[in-house]
C-alpha cells in the first residue's frame, strides 16, 4: 500500500514538472516571438519614417502618411534625434512636421505619465516644439528631487521663452549643485550670453560665497562679457572668499581688461596660493612689462604650479623675448626654480649657442 502511495506520488511530480517545463518554454517561446515581432515593427516604422524626416530637414513633405498611436512614442525619440542633429531652419521644418501629426499632444500626455524615460523624451520634444501650453508642467518639475528630470524641464522651459524662463532658472543655476555645470553651461548659451551673463551676475551679488562662485563659473562659461562690472562688485564685496576670488580672476584674466589689472596685482602675492595661482595665470594673459619683477618673484614660491604660471606669464609678456627669459634664468641660483623656464626657452640652455 504505501509503495503503490510512493508511486503515485512519483508519478504527479513528474507529470507537473513536465506541464511546468512546457510552460517555461512556451513562455520562452512567447517572449521570442514577441522580441522579433516588435523588432520587425521596428524596422518597419523607420523605415517608413527616417526618409520622411531625412526629407523633411529641408523641405516640406506633402502627403505625410498617418501616424498609429502605437507608433506616435517611437515617433517622438526618432524626431528628437532629428532636432539634436540639426539647427535652424531644419529645425522649424521638423516643427512643422511633426505638428501637422499632432505629436505635441502625445508629447504633452507622456510628459504627466509615470515612464521616466518616455517624460525625458517628451520634454525635449516639448522644448523643440516651444509649445506653451506645457509650461505649467515643466516649470513645476525643474524643482523635481531627480537631478536629470528637472534639469531636462529646465532646458525645455528655457528653449520655449528664453526671457521668460530665466528668471526662474537662474537661482536653480546658483543652488542646485546636482545639475552638472556643463549641461547648465549649454542652457545658458542656447538662450544667450548677452541675455543670462547680466541675470548671472546680479544673482552672484545678492547669493552666498558658494552660490556666487558657481554663477561667476558660468559666466565664464558662456564667456559673458555684459556681466563683468558685477562680477567686479561680486569681488570688491568678497576681496578675500577662498571661492569666489579664485573663480573671479578667472573670468577677470579671460576677458583682458586692462582696468583689471590693478586688481590682479593686488592678488599675486595673497596668503591664500589657490588665489596667487588665478591672479599669476591672468597676469600672463593681460600684463605688462611692470608686472615682470612680481612673475620672477613669484618663480621661487613653493608651490609648482604656482611657479609654473609664473613662467608661463613670463614669456607671454610683451616684449619678452627668448634671449630675456635667458638672462632671467640665468640669475638664478636654484636649478630646480630655474628649470621651470625651460619649456618656454626651446632647446637646453647649456646647449644655447
């Protein structure tokens, strides 16, 4: 009795496993299937699309097929890619398009939906069409925890009115030190240096050390010249912040006013040589023959790359010539300081004629 129990039991366990291991490869089976069917659709839709959207980048396509709503996402991330490889007029053509199929409202749903990937995608679109009506929604999302999500609103919103947007970005720009500095940077140069520099700098004046320091960062960035009175304020209010006068005589030494140059001299021989390292590195760009006795000093500080600033304000000074920095070389005892000049002089000097 119990053997034929024994059996019995034997018997279904080898019969479930076998449905559940025919199950596991139907399942298989499925998922194949279902990969390659949707890979063929794939396929099929671009190559329906990307020689209309080839086409469309520099002319308008009369009779544009209908677009399945199934069809409309893998739309969008095949025209973003479009708008990202182009500017200018191929760029309106694209709007054109791509309204005529009405894909702004799919990109308006999936920018509420849960799918991260499918809002980053539809924001973008967003951004390139310049479509107002989701202002609202992308305005509310640049304060979004997720650093990607609300830097991507952020760009959008700046890519539908420059104008209007930056005033709401701008303190996002000093404070969220999770959005990169060179996406940030891109942002601020596709609305224009002329129109941030100005917004950039008269938030450093009223923003903390650290905030300041970043924004004074981006308008170096963007090399933006209409912000250099404030960034003198920023510095003539901070003569001694550890990160803010470092990032000032940055954009100090990169714009070569000559009227900066007192300020630079004051620098080069600060405590602080992270501060004596900018005020050298500007000095080589923007000084003067007056300035050649405080770069020799500055060849014997005890930091090396300190002193090799130094040497290189040294030879771009004007008039220096290569005999010059010989002679200066010459004058001094310690080889080690000396041979910071080579790379400047060409050939070894023992072998100088």
């Amino acid at each position: 009795m119990v053997d034929t129990l024994i059996l019995h039991w034997v018997w279904k366990t080898v019969f479930a496993t076998g449905l559940f291991s025919m199950a596991v490869l139907v399942l298989i089976l499925a998922l194949r299937l279902g990969r390659r069917y949707h890979a063929f659709r794939r396929h099929a839709f671009r190559t329906q699309w990307h020689p209309l959207l080839s086409r469309g980048v520099i002319e308008d396509v009369p009779g544009l097929p209908p677009l399945a709503r199934r069809d409309r996402y893998a739309f969008l991330e095949l025209w973003v890619a479009f708008q990202e490889s182009f500017t200018g007029e191929s760029r309106e053509r694209l709007n054109h398009l791509a309204l005529r199929l009405g894909v702004d409202r799919t990109a308006l749903r999936l920018s509420r939906g849960s799918r991260l990937s499918k809002r980053l995608v539809a924001m973008t679109a967003l951004g390139y069409l310049r479509c107002p009506e989701a202002w609202d929604v992308l305005h509310n999302l640049i304060r979004h925890a997720n650093p990607t999500l609300s830097l991507v609103a952020a760009r959008a919103l700046a890519r539908i009115d420059g104008n209007r947007a930056l005033p709401l970005l701008v303190p996002h720009f000093a404070s969220r030190h999770d959005w990169p500095l060179t996406e940030v940077t891109q942002v601020l140069r596709e609305t224009g240096s002329d129109l941030a520099a100005p917004m950039l700098g008269q938030t450093a004046l009223t923003g903390s050390p650290e905030q300041a320091a970043r924004l004074i960062r981006l308008i170096e960035a963007i090399r933006g010249v209409t912000a250099l009175s404030l960034v003198r304020e920023v510095l003539d209010a901070h003569p001694d912040d550890a990160t803010i006068v470092p990032a000032a005589l940055r954009l100090l030494g990169q714009c070569e006013d000559p009227r900066d140059l007192p300020r630079l001299r004051r620098y080069v021989r600060h405590a602080n040589w992270i501060i004596r390292l900018q005020a050298a590195a500007a000095l080589g760009k923007m000084g003067t023959m007056e300035d050649e006795d405080e770069l020799i000093a500055l060849l014997s500080d005890q930091h090396w790359w300190m002193r090799y600033r130094a040497a290189e304000g040294l030879s771009r000074l004007p008039q220096m010539t290569r005999q010059r920095l010989i002679t200066i070389r010459a004058r001094i005892d310690d080889e080690a300081i000396a041979s910071v000049l080579d790379p400047w002089l060409g050939p070894p000097v023992d072998q100088v004629a």
